[in-house]
C-alpha cells in the first residue's frame, strides 16, 4: 500500500480575537493518508514568510507587528510530508480604543502626573478566501500606540497654597529672632534664640 501526503486542506479556519488563536477543523478522514501527526501554520506579510508547527487544531500567534496584515493558512502533516494548504485568512493586530476612565495617580512629591490609557492590543480577521467564510470581514481605523506620558499643568491652588505657607514661616522665624534680642539679650545670647527658633519650627 502506498501511502502518500494528506490530500485534503483543513477548513473553516477561526480566528479567536481576545485569546491570539487561529483554530481550524482536522482533515475528513478519506483525505489524511494515514495517521495526521500535525500541522504547517503559514504566516505572511508583505516582507516576510514563515511557518509554525502545531500538533493540535489550534496555534497561538506571538511577536505580530502593529498594524500590518498576516495571511495565515494551514497544511495537515502525516508521516509521509505535508499536503496542501488552506484557502488562507487575513488578519491585522491593532490597539483597541479605551474603554475605560484614564486613571491619574498622584503622590504629593510628583511635579507631573503619569497617565495610563486603558488600550490593549487586539486581533482583527479582515477578510477570508474560504469558500464559506465563518466571521464577516471588518474594517478598522489604526489606533496610536503610545507610551510617553503626557505633563500635565500644575494645580494653580496647591502653588498658591505653598507660597502663603512659605512666606508665613519665614515671618514667624524673623518675628522669633527680634523677640530674642530684644527681650531677652541681657540674658541668652542670640546663638540660643536661633536653637530654640529651630526647635520650635522643627
């Protein structure tokens, strides 16, 4: 008996957007040529081809570039090679708007304040050349993926705030000071008044 190469390409390939998962359905059985020992994933883009392997029905796609299209289509292996591949998909990953209030934090040491978008990256099936495609293409607008903080302005009030406090403890040490010499000269020299002034701010 001669056994040769799956004849058969798996169908109804998924992409799972949330989860970075391509998923297809295994080979009928009158196409695997014996035993399906795993699968070719083929990923493309306008630069680049390579392929990925995979014994289940799935496969996780890592180290996508932002905003640039993949095709992906797949090949079922037996022990004889690799048989033809799928009708492929297309695919872009992208930043999601937020969804979300941006948070400030803040800390009383901090000039400016750093912000934290609540965007995350996601995965978009644009367009399938399956026969039956099993999602409905969308369209998509890019979204800046920044990482930079913006400066925000300082708070006016809390500026106001120090100034007046400054300026108050800078008339509260003079006013010390002359009360020392003046009423109590003949008495502590001003070397005192100046450690008991600092105790006292301290």
């Amino acid at each position: 008996m001669i056994i040769e190469p799956p004849i058969g390409a798996p169908k109804n390939l998924v992409l799972l957007e949330t989860e970075y998962n391509v998923i297809w359905d295994e080979l009928k059985c009158s196409e695997q040529n014996g035993l399906i020992t795993g699968y070719t994933v083929m990923i493309s883009n306008s630069s680049i081809t390579y392929n990925l392997t995979s014994t289940n029905t799935h496969i996780t796609l890592n180290d996508l570039v932002f905003d640039t299209e993949y095709n992906i289509s797949v090949a079922a292996v037996n022990a004889i090679g690799s048989g033809p591949f799928s009708d492929h998909i297309t695919i872009v990953l992208y930043v999601s708007s937020p969804s979300s209030s941006i948070f400030l934090p803040s800390s009383s040491s901090l000039i400016y304040y750093h912000t934290h978008a609540t965007s995350v990256p996601r995965l978009l099936l644009l367009s399938s050349s399956q026969t039956s495609p099993p999602t409905t293409s969308t369209s998509y607008t890019p979204t800046p993926f920044t990482t930079s903080p913006p400066i925000l302005p300082l708070n006016t009030t809390t500026i106001l705030a120090t100034g007046v406090v400054l300026i108050v403890s800078i008339l509260l040490i003079i006013i010390i000071v002359i009360v020392c010499i003046l009423r109590y000269s003949t008495l502590i020299s001003v070397h005192t008044c100046i450690h008991i002034m600092l105790h006292i701010i301290v």
